[in-house]
C-alpha cells in the first residue's frame, strides 16, 4: 500500500484527508478546511506554502525541489 493510501486509511477524523493520485503518490497541492499546501512526495508539507483559500492556492509546481524554474 501506499504511504498516500496508508495515510488515507490511518487519518484521524481532525486530521486533514489526504488527496491521493492513481497510482497512489501525493497529489502535490493539500487542503484542510480553508488552508491549503503544498507537499513533497512523501507526503511532507513543504514549508511557506500554506495559502487561506481566501487568498487563492500556492503554485506547488514552482516549490517542488528540483524542478528548473
């Protein structure tokens, strides 16, 4: 299983739910309630990414480490 599955399954009901792509890696952009963020694919939230909804959503493509911007 997956860690985004393991992760998906174990979640605590205050915890944020975890999107999930098909082939069972992170979806790069996370939301919890009114915040949403940007993780690396592990899983890990990548830090000042977290963006009110209010405010629009981080760009997660330009934070992604090793990507050429």
């Amino acid at each position: 299983m997956s860690p985004c599955a393991m992760q998906y399954q174990g979640r605590d009901s205050s915890a944020y739910t975890p999107r999930c792509q098909y082939d069972g890696s992170f979806e790069e952009l996370q939301c919890a309630e009114d915040v949403c963020f940007c993780v690396e694919g592990n899983g890990a939230i990548i830090p000042r990414t977290s963006v009110l909804l209010s405010n629009g959503r981080p760009n997660c493509t330009a934070t992604q480490p090793g990507k050429n911007f």
